[in-house]
C-alpha cells in the first residue's frame, strides 16, 4: 500500500517525445505520484500537446537549452509545488515507471535520500536489453572510478531514472551545474559531498531507436565530462582548488 503522506511529484525533462510519452506516463501506477511536471526543451513535434491532453503541469523553454538545463527548470518547479520527494523519468520509455513506488519508497522511509533505477544488474540482461556495447563498456568503466573516487559502491551512476528528497535538491546548489548530459554525474558527485544516502533498485534495459539521444561521440564527450568532474571533486576534497559546484 502507497503511503501519501510526503507529496511526490515526478518530473520528465523531455525533448521530441511524442511516441514515447504516453506510455511511459500510462506505466506509472496510479496513487504513486501526486503530480506529474513535464519540461519541454523547445520540441519541435507533438510532444507538448500530448503532454497536455494527459493533465501533465507543462513548462516549456522558447529555445533548446539543454537536457540539464531542462533538468534544472524541472526541480525547481516541483520544490515551487510543495514536493517533498521528487522522481525524474526519462520520458523516452528506456525505464520502466511501473517502479517509481520502489524508488520513493525507500526515500519516504528513510532509508536513502537519493535513488537510482541502474540498468546493470547483469552484463547479459543489460546487453539482452539492447543496450549498444560501447555504451556498457563506457558505463562499466565510468562507474568502477566513479566508486573509487566517491567511495560509493553503485552498479551505476548513469541512469536517467532518479529520486530525491526534498533536503537533496534544497541543499546541493544544481542550478550551478552544466546545461547538457554531464549535470547527471555532477549531482550524483554533490550529493556525496553533502553527505546524502545514495541507493538503488534494478530496472530493465530497454533500447530501442527513440530510446536514447546520445550517440558514440556524445557518449565519448559524456565521459570526458564526467572524468573532469571526479578531477574537480577531488581537488575540492583535498582542499587544493574549491569547486563552486560543491560549495554550499
């Protein structure tokens, strides 16, 4: 049974999604989210329309800024709307919203402040799932450093499906991070800074064309990103260059 005590608003930062929104709307259990915001980043398809005449709260940007940025519009609409747990969903239907209950559940219960839906339960599921092997092998290597350097123990950092709580997004300065696809690895890296509980559930791997936006070189340039990052959190840790990013 869904306990609805603490106001959960789940978020999809969207951008051209019209044959994918729905559904991942629709797989969302009824009674697990109180609201629904969608943040379109300037589509130039259906996407708002559909959004609309499924009762999601639109915000819409008049020019692409960017997946982070539209990650940043999105947050702060939903701490403006009384959220106390918020939950992202990439609307593209790669996760499987049927577990936004279990990613809240365990924020509402105390157990962690930040959760993940990681897609690498099992090389062979992940794989199975379609995810392309430049993107597994990035992922695992990315990931093995990412918990070395952040002292955490997580099968993955990368994952688009994620819940916060309140305190979370109130405390680590996001609207500092970057615009684009690498804001994922530096809210992760913040959180750790600030001490939050990071944790996580298994989700299927679901590939498929309209599934992912980010192709081999984007990838490549992902991981560059992310790999400054770690750089950056270190130099910050060890007190040899402040980092804005991790500053309260």
């Amino acid at each position: 049974m869904i306990n609805n005590k603490k106001k959960v608003i789940a978020v999809m930062p969207a951008y051209n999604a019209q044959s994918t929104i729905k559904q991942t709307f629709l797989d969302i259990p009824s009674g697990a989210v109180d609201e629904v915001i969608l943040g379109d980043d300037a589509s130039s398809d259906n996407t708002v329309a559909i959004a609309q005449s499924l009762g999601m709260w639109v915000l819409q940007h008049k020019e692409n800024k960017g997946y982070g940025a539209n990650q940043k519009t999105c947050y702060q609409e939903a701490l403006k709307r009384g959220a106390e747990i918020v939950v992202m969903i990439h609307p593209d239907y790669q996760y499987d919203s049927r577990l936004v209950p279990y990613l809240t559940g365990l924020i509402r219960d105390g157990i962690c402040d930040v959760m993940i839906g990681t897609r690498i339960r099992t090389r062979k599921e992940a794989l199975a799932g379609g995810m392309p092997k430049y993107k597994y092998i990035g992922n695992r290597f990315l990931t093995f450093i990412e918990n070395i350097i952040l002292g955490q123990n997580l099968s993955e950092f990368h994952s688009g499906f994620r819940a916060f709580h309140r305190r979370v997004l109130e405390k680590i300065p996001f609207s500092k991070n970057s615009d684009d696809f690498v804001f994922d690895s530096e809210i992760l890296a913040q959180s750790v800074v600030f001490n939050f509980k990071i944790g996580e559930i298994p989700v299927p791997t679901r590939y498929f064309k309209e599934a992912s936006t980010i192709n081999f070189i984007n990838s490549v340039v992902y991981g560059i990103k992310t790999l400054f990052v770690l750089v950056k959190f270190l130099l910050h840790k060890w007190r040899i260059k402040k980092c804005r990013l991790f500053l309260p």
